[in-house]
C-alpha cells in the first residue's frame, strides 16, 4: 500500500526537524515547502497534516492476529465453573474410551479414595469385561496416577480382599 500525501509530507517534516546535516535540513524543508504549496496547505497547516498522517499510520498497520480462543475462557467446558472433577474426567477422556455415566463414576471414585479413610463403608472398584484385551490394563494404569495409594490387584479373592482392607493404615485404629 502507498503512502498517503499526508504521510509523504510528515517523513519531509521529519527530516527538516532531525536532518542530521544542515544541508539535508535545508533541502527537507524546500520539500516541505513546495509540499505545501501543492496542496494549497501553508506552515500553520503542519500539526493537522501530522495528525492526519498519524491516523494514516494507523490505518496502514495489519489488523492484529485473532486472539487466542482459550483466553476468552468462557467458550467450551473450562470457564469460570470449572471442578477438579471436571478436569479428572477431561483426562480421562483422553486416554480411555467408555460412556459418559462411566466417566463420571470414575472421577468421583479416584476422588473418593482421597478421603475414605473418613467413612466406615466404601466402594471398591472392579473393572471387568466380557472379552479380553479391551483396555481394562490401560483403566487401571491411567487411575494408578490419580487415586490416593493404589493398590491394583488381579483376580482378587473374597479372602485376600479381606486381608487387603485389615492391613490399611486407617483399619488398624478400629
């Protein structure tokens, strides 16, 4: 894009303010004479050819890049709403594939085991499937990372299920 008479004028202007030898001051302001004097323009007329120079500037600049759509914060699941519940769930999402009432027992139950030791019953969690090498490995790896001391145990009898619970720190009070 070319500059406009306005801007033309305001770099002569510049040149006749900062020349940095007194003969380019000298030519700068013929320039900026004969500028003038073709647009009908006199000295008084310089602050609002400079204004307008300035306001070309600005036009002339590129539109600036799209904001980030994440820093609006209000678009999509995270906003100011937002729980750790949430979060545990949008995790797991990454990593398994299951329905979405899964999702939601899953995260209250990692959270769960945060805080078991306060309550006198608690669930346990048994993940089974009909057929093999369907991700059921790939559930408990990904919980091992979000539950409080896990303890994954394979093929778990009812007896070892109950020697399990009286060996835990928060049993032996009791």
């Amino acid at each position: 894009m070319s500059a406009t008479p306005p801007q033309i004028f305001a770099k002569i202007f510049a040149l006749f303010m900062s020349g940095a030898i007194e003969g380019e001051r000298k030519a700068a302001e013929r320039k900026m004479d004969q500028w003038l004097a073709r647009h009908g323009k006199t000295r008084a007329d310089i602050p609002s050819i400079l204004v307008q120079a300035a306001k070309d500037d600005r036009a002339a600049q590129p539109p600036p890049p799209p904001s980030d759509p994440r820093d609006a914060g209000t678009a999509g699941p995270i906003g100011a709403n937002i729980t750790p519940l949430d979060l545990i769930r949008a995790l797991l999402q990454d990593y398994i594939a299951i329905d979405e009432h899964e999702y939601i027992a899953l995260a209250l139950w990692s959270v769960h085991t945060h805080v078991y030791d306060r309550f006198e019953h608690t669930p346990r969690l048994v993940a089974t499937s009909p057929v093999r090498h369907c991700g059921k490995t790939t559930v408990l790896k990904v919980l091992s990372r979000l539950v409080a001391r896990p303890e994954p145990i394979i093929s778990i009898t009812q007896g070892a299920l109950y020697d399990t619970i009286n060996r835990l720190p928060h049993n032996a009070a009791r």
